[in-house]
C-alpha cells in the first residue's frame, strides 16, 4: 500500500504536466489558428467573390490580382506590428501583448463582414478593405512571435522544436476551420445567395475563436523566462535597436529561412482556388475539399517533424522539406492539370506535407537565432519582413505569372527561386537545435 502511495504524488504531477502541455499548446496555437482563419477566409473570397463585391468594374481575373494586392497588405503592415509589439513583448511581457493582438485581430476581421460593397459606397469600400487589412496585419506582425515563445519558454529544453511548433500547428487549424466553414455556407446557399450576403458570415464567425482564445491565454501565466529576467533585471529597453546592431546576420538567416515555405504556402493553398476554379473550370468545392484534407494532415504532421528536429536537429529536417519543395512545383501542376479529381487532392496534400517538413522546425530555428532579451523583437522582425517578400506577394506574383506568361512553367520557376533563398539562409545558419536558450 506504502509504494501504491509513494507513485501517487508522480502520477498527479505527470496529469497536471500533460495539462498544463495541453492548455500552452491550445493558447499558443489559438493566435495563429485565428490569423490564418482570417487570411483563409479572405484568400479564398479574394479569389471567389471580392472582384465581384469590391472590383467589380474590371475583367474577372484582373479584379482578383486587385483583391490579392488588397491581401498583400495585410502582409506590408506586419513589420509596424512587428517594431511595435517586438518592443513591447521583450520590455513589457509575452502575455499582455498576446492578449492585445488576439484582440484586434478578431474585431478587424468581424468588420470585414460587415463592409458595404462597391455598390453601396463607391471607392470608399476597397479603401476600408485595405484600411482594415492594414491594421490587421498590425496585429498579426505582433502575434507569431509570442505564441512560439508562450509554449517554447514554458516548456523543457529538449522538446523546443514540438512545443515551438505547437504554434505552427494554428495555420492549418485556422484554413481547416476557415475552409469548412466557406464550403458549409456554398452548400446551404444558392451562389446568388452567396454573391450577396453569404461570403460575410464567415467573417462575423472569428468572433467566436477570439472569445475561446481570450478564455485560454487569460488562463496562462508569464513565461519563466521573461519572468526571471524582470527578476535579474536583464531586460533591454532598446531590444529592436539591438537587434539591427548587434544580430543583424541572425536576422538575415531567420527570415531568409521563411521565404521558401511561405510561397509554398501561397501556391497550395491559395492560388490553387483561382486555378481549380477559373482555369480548369472545375466545381469550388473540389478545390476546398482538397484544401481541408491538406490542412489536415498538415495539422497531424507539423508536431511530428518539430518533434524530429528535436532528434536529427533543425537544419536537416528543414533542408529535406525545401529540396522535396522544389520537385513538388513542378509535379504539383503535372496533377493540376490532369483535372482528375484524385490527382488534384493529392497534389495539395503533398504539397501541404512537404509544407510540415520545413513548418514543424520552422518555429524553434527562427526564435533560437535571438538571446532571450531579443527574443520577441528579433523573431517577431524575422516573421513579418519575410512574409513581405514571401507570402504577402506570392499569390499577386504567381497569378501575374500566370496570366503574363501563359504557363505555370514561370510559377513553378519563381516557387523553386524562393526555396533557395530558404536553403541558402539554412546553409549559412549554424545548428541551435541543442544550444541552450
């Protein structure tokens, strides 16, 4: 009886550890669940509805390159939120900023819904679209940073790579739930039904994942990191100045890193919406449906190649997952254009498992380029400057390719150049899979 008591102790602490796990990995993941809830929702009416809504004075395909430059810049206003929240996360705590852009993430995007269209305000409707995605992107430049650092500070040191990743698991979750909801309203409503009024209700619906993410992050305490260098008062009140003069190369490395797997990104899951739908003339929902089974396995598998990178190291799981990128351009049109809807699901969900290769050690490399009083600031730069020149043109760039050339030779072309931009930055980066924090 005396040893059935002596275990009690242990198996109530590993309960709680698996707890306190759980609820780190739900509040970190839950901000970028969001902003790529958001993104998701707004790529895929940008590519279906926004020409007709907010463009609706010029040809189809021209009006929806407008709407991806209105997506766009969502991702020019991230390096404002990146210089402002950076500063504040390193000098004034993870948590409250958190908070802070879960906050306005949220209420810009129920806004979006909420939007006249061209028809009812003139120039003044895609001037608010492209107001509200500005301050959006505020908050989201603000908001990457801090999700990795809430569950990678928290946890133990030997597992950076999957609680790091833990946030990396929002993106998909967010264009899972994006997607699903999209593809229920195009079901339950006519397409006049969804022209008019239906696209808005998916925007209205973030408000529900800001209310669960404030229950869950309220609930969690300051990283015991941040809190140990208020104590040894190790904390800079210059943290992005310091990162320009004095981590400059590491700035380059982590978000050099970044390019690659964001224009990744943008090819699988957005423009194939624009190609599925207006090139090959085939059904929306078989471009969603292959969008959700993507997102799924991209959800299941981006844990699993952080928790590798803890094993093998960063560098070579991610150096795998971009060379495999850069094939997969070109195979991924290969099945696109057999208009074979089996062939076109496997496209995307190869593309996104490819996309978890270089995603699941993504997190802890970009943050472990930067001591613990830069952290913030210098990941948070990283992210947002990156996902200008990646992500935040990429569905601008491929569609003008696209259109301009005739061919997705070119797309393929510019996917593999900013895969090699990634393995460059990889090839100059030293390995920090085991370096102490």
């Amino acid at each position: 009886m005396a040893n059935t008591d002596s275990t009690l102790p242990h198996a109530s602490g590993a309960r709680a550890s698996h707890s306190k796990t759980g609820r780190l990995a739900a509040a970190s993941s839950i901000g970028t669940a969001l902003e790529w809830y958001d993104f998701t929702v707004y790529n895929i009416m940008a590519a279906l509805v926004f020409n007709h809504v907010f463009f609706p004075s010029f040809d189809p395909l021209v009006g929806t390159i407008l709407a991806f430059s209105t997506y766009a810049v969502g991702y020019i206003s991230r390096p404002v939120g990146g210089f402002i929240f950076g500063h504040l996360g390193d000098v004034a705590g993870r948590k409250a900023v958190l908070i802070t852009t879960l906050v306005i993430m949220g209420v810009t995007t129920a806004l979006m819904g909420l939007l006249p269209g061209y028809a009812v305000w003139g120039i003044w409707s895609p001037v608010l679209l492209v107001a509200l995605r500005f301050i959006q992107g505020i908050a989201l430049g603000g908001e990457w940073a801090g999700a990795v650092l809430l569950s990678m500070e928290h946890g133990d040191a030997d597992k950076r790579g999957r609680n790091a990743s833990f946030a990396q698991v929002g993106p998909s979750c967010g264009t899972l739930i994006g997607t699903g909801f999209i593809t229920l309203v195009t079901v339950a409503l006519s397409g006049e039904q969804f022209q008019e009024w239906g696209w808005r209700i998916p925007f209205l619906l973030s408000l529900l994942l800001v209310m669960f993410g404030l229950w869950l992050r309220r609930g969690v305490e300051e990283t015991p990191t941040f809190v140990a260098m208020q104590q040894a008062e190790k904390t800079t009140h210059t943290p992005l100045k310091e990162v320009f003069v004095r981590y400059p190369r590491e700035l380059l490395i982590a978000g050099g890193s970044r390019i690659g797997s964001d224009v990744l990104y943008a090819l699988v899951v957005v423009f194939t919406l624009t190609y599925v739908t207006t090139v090959l003339q085939l059904p929306r929902p078989l471009a969603l449906m292959a969008t959700m089974l993507g997102a799924i396995g991209n959800a299941i598998t981006v844990p699993m190649f952080g928790a590798l990178s803890d094993k093998l190291g960063r560098r070579p799981v991610y150096i795998a997952g971009a060379l495999l990128a850069i094939v997969w351009s070109f195979v991924f049109f290969v099945l696109l254009d057999s208009s074979q809807p089996v062939l076109i699901v496997l496209a995307v969900i190869g593309g996104l498992l490819i996309h978890a290769v270089m995603y699941g050690p993504q997190a802890a490399f970009v943050t472990e380029q930067f001591p613990s009083h830069v952290r913030y600031a210098g990941s948070s730069l990283a992210y947002t400057l990156a996902g200008i020149i990646g992500g935040g043109f990429a569905p601008l760039i491929i569609t003008t390719l696209y259109k301009e050339m005739g061919s997705t030779l070119w797309v393929s072309l510019y996917v593999s150049l900013a895969l090699l931009i990634t393995l460059f930055a990889l090839w100059k980066a030293k390995e920090t899979a085991h370096r102490p924090l």
